[in-house]
C-alpha cells in the first residue's frame, strides 16, 4: 500500500480521525485534483476548489490538527465529485 493510499485509507475511517493536519487534507485534495485557492491575508480558512465546481473550506489553526468536521466535509466532496463523474 502505498503513502497515498494509506492516507486516504485515514480519511475514509469511522469514527472520523482527529489526527490529520492541514498538510494531510492538501495532500488527499489534491491527490482527487482540487487546488488551493489564494487566500486573504490573515484568513483561517483556506478554500479548495475543483475543475466540477466542487468546493471545501477548511479552518486551519496553526500546529493543531484539523477537526473531525473538517475532514467530514473534505470526504463529502470526495464523494460527490467521484458520484458526478461517474455519471
């Protein structure tokens, strides 16, 4: 198994981990093809959008792990992007 896949094996456990990083959530987005938008400066959150419109915000502190609900919502629009190209 691949690094990769081992790191999206984690996304994808019940209950949700609550050991990933921002640097886990960048790395599974954009191994799906999302790509980090330009933030704000002095932004929280940083916004990954997909070529299907698909978009996930994600609230970022710095040297804390990223929330359950974080990662939930990185998994949904997964989800849905995969649906939608399946169609």
């Amino acid at each position: 198994m691949s690094t990769l896949e081992k790191l999206r094996a984690k996304f994808f456990e019940r209950p949700c981990r609550t050991d990933l990083d921002i640097r886990d959530v960048r790395c599974f987005l954009e191994s799906y093809g999302f790509i980090e938008r330009k933030r704000d400066s002095g932004s929280s959150h940083i916004i990954f959008g997909h070529a299907t419109g698909t978009i996930v915000c994600v609230a970022v502190v710095a040297g804390k792990n990223v929330k359950a609900c974080y990662i939930r919502e990185c998994v949904k629009a997964v989800i849905e992007w995969k649906e939608g190209s399946n169609r």
